[in-house]
C-alpha cells in the first residue's frame, strides 16, 4: 500500500495576531474569529504546506 501527500486538511489555528498567518496558502478560510487576546481560523489547507512546515511566519 502506497501513501501520498496529495489531500487537503480542514485545519484550526489560533494565534495571537493576523499578521503570522499566511492566508494566501490556504485553498479557502471557512471561518475568522478575533477576541482581544486571541484570533482563530479555520480553513482548507493542502498537506503538503502543513508538512513543509513553516506555516506560521515568523516562528
């Protein structure tokens, strides 16, 4: 049995400001949320950009 990266992931980030967040790299967003403290998305995103990794600029 063979395994592929070819699939998309419905994902939930949180984090403290929008500017970390690559929105360009998901396929759609589903959901934006923002308190005072914290802001959240969730969106569609392919698998691959989640195991290159560096999704979150500037960590």
């Amino acid at each position: 049995m063979s395994s592929t990266d070819d699939f998309f992931v419905r994902a939930y980030l949180s984090f403290d400001a929008w500017k970390y967040i690559p929105r360009e790299r998901f396929e759609w967003i589903e959901e934006w949320h923002a308190d005072s403290d914290r802001k959240y998305l969730v969106g569609v995103i392919h698998f691959r950009e989640i195991k290159e990794g560096e999704l979150v600029e500037g960590e």
